[in-house]
C-alpha cells in the first residue's frame, strides 16, 4: 500500500467543517473527502461555465494546490474572502441558518467551530497567575463563604466543534416522523 492510500484509509470520517475567522474576515469550509463522485460534480461543470460567460457579476476566484499550508490528507478546504457588506456569514446564527435550510439532503455530519464561554468563580489567591486580558473578569462579593477573601469571575473561552446539521435526511427517518410537507 502506498503512502498516500494509507492516509485515506486512516481517516474513515467523513465530515464537513466550518471555521469562521473574523479577523480576517474568511469562512473555511473543510471536508474529509466526502466521495464525491464524477457525476456528482456536474453542477461544477454548470457554475464554471457561468462563470466564463460572466454570470457571477465579475467575481473571480483562483483554484490552487496549497503545498505550503497545512496538509489534509484527504478532502478539501476551501477559504472564502469575504467582502465588507458579507460578513454577516460569519456570524453564528446566519451560518447555522443557512446550514439548516440547505443541508436536507446532506447525510454527512457538519460542524461549526463555535466559541464557548464558561465562567468560574476564583479568590485573588488564585488569580495570581491569571492574565486578564485571556478573560473577562467581575468582582463579587462571595458572603457566604467563612473567609473574607474576595472572589472574582472569570469568564474563560474556549472553541469546540458543534454539530449543526442535527435533522437527518428525510430517507433515513421513520415515516411516522415525517410530515405531508416535508
């Protein structure tokens, strides 16, 4: 087996991801290699064809291998530069709008990389260490406790994959489940 075989078999996942980047003001949308076959990439074909006659009102875009960049393996990841009046698709809420509405017929798990924030309550004898410009802090007066040390919450962040596309496709649900206009 080849270097590159053994790569594909070793991830057996098939996914679709979603990262938006708001400092930058790009969307990546990763898959693993979905098995997207020849005949499944005629709407391809349709949208590059469009593109040559100038149906996409003079937008452009560049296809290129990435042999700098972080190598996936198998799939693909495709980074979108967003214009000022687009970045309403970086938003969580439209992302997950949009995904809902348009992922009916996609049997593959997609997830966005959402941002989760937790708080805790710490004394001032563990914030020693911490460095507030990482959280959001607020201090409290903690009555309860015995000791008259002074608390404070932190607000941690951390990011994690949310699966967004939680409705199966219509084809895998149990007719009793389904609807007349669905």
């Amino acid at each position: 087996m080849t270097e590159i075989g053994s790569k594909l078999d070793a991830q057996i996942e098939l996914f679709v991801r979603l990262v938006p980047y708001k400092a930058n003001n790009t969307l990546s949308i990763i898959d693993s290699g979905i098995r997207m076959t020849k005949a499944g990439m005629s709407g391809t074909k349709e949208f590059m064809e469009a593109l040559q006659v100038g149906v996409d009102a003079g937008g452009s875009f560049t296809v290129t291998r990435d042999v700098d960049g972080e190598q996936l393996g198998r799939g693909t990841k495709i980074t979108l530069f967003l214009k000022e009046d687009q970045l309403e698709y970086l938003e969580e809420r439209r992302i997950k709008d949009l995904v809902k509405k348009h992922s009916e017929f996609i049997s593959y798990p997609i997830y966005l990389w959402t941002k989760k924030t937790t708080e805790k309550v710490i004394s001032d004898d563990e914030d020693e260490g911490t460095n507030e410009e990482e959280g959001d802090t607020e201090e409290v007066d903690e009555e309860k406790e015995n000791d008259s040390k002074k608390k404070k919450k932190v607000k941690e962040g951390s990011h994690e994959w949310q699966l967004i596309n939680k409705q199966k496709p219509n084809w895998l649900r149990k007719p009793e489940g389904i609807t007349k206009d669905e």
